[in-house]
C-alpha cells in the first residue's frame, strides 16, 4: 500500500470514529441509528460527541496548498457547526514539528495562514481544537 493511501486510510478512520464508533445501536435521545453507526440526531451541548454526518465533515478542517513564487503558501480554514466554537488552529510537519498556530478569540469560522520551502517532502497535519475538547485534523501527503 503507498504511503499516501496508508495517510487516507488512517485519515478517514480517524474521522469514522469521531463520528459516532462502529455500532448500529439506537441512540435513546437523538433517535435511531441510521444503519451506519451514525447518530441522526443534531449537535446538543449535552451531548458533544453525537453528530450528523454533515456535522462532523464540519469538524475536519480544510488544508489548502498553492505555489507562489518562492514557496507554498498553505490555509487552514474551520467552519464548526452551530453550537461548536474553534479555539485553537495549527499546522504541524514531520516529527510533530509546528509550522504555525492561531489562538481563536471570535466565535464563527477561523483560518491560519502559513508557508512552506519547495522542499518540505512528508504529511502536513492541520488540527483544530473545540471549545468541546474534542480535536479534528486533516493531513496532506507532499510527494
């Protein structure tokens, strides 16, 4: 298996089991299971780890890489759903290296810029930390 596919593997594990676990049980308060394990329910602050689907794909934030001219230029954007606030934004490299890091102080989406040598080969990690505890990343593999 090639690394990249073994860091979407992991990726998209990650997020399966910050979504609800592998079960099909129903959920007493938010209703049934929706076959997939999922809660159907939406976001209560009582209850901070049941999700929708659309919730949770809210959660992860986005990574975006462009080339400038002497080097890439990264974004990480958060747009939590409603009921969840972002507190911190941070970028991390090979060895948990960090490259940048944003301490959110307004409720609403939140974004970090950041830069890259042309270089930099290996994952690239944005996470992002809820007002909940709970941490969401994403990674991208640079060939």
């Amino acid at each position: 298996m090639s690394r990249r596919l073994f860091v979407w593997s992991v990726a998209l594990l990650v997020l399966a089991l910050g979504t609800g676990g592998c079960g099909d049980e129903a959920d007493s308060e938010n209703g049934p299971s929706d076959g997939g394990g999922d809660p159907t329910g939406a976001f209560t602050e009582d209850r901070p780890g049941d999700y929708t689907a659309t919730e949770a794909e809210a959660l992860v934030p986005d990574l975006f890489l462009t080339r400038g001219s002497d080097d890439w230029h990264g974004h990480v954007r958060a747009v939590p759903p409603q009921g969840v606030q972002a507190k911190t934004l941070e970028v991390r490299a090979i060895g948990e290296r960090l490259v940048a890091a944003h301490t959110v102080a307004n409720d609403g989406p939140a974004a970090l810029d950041f830069r890259l040598p042309f270089d930099y080969a290996g994952p690239l990690i944005a996470r992002v930390t809820y007002d909940t505890g709970e941490t969401w990343s994403r990674v991208l593999e640079l060939p």
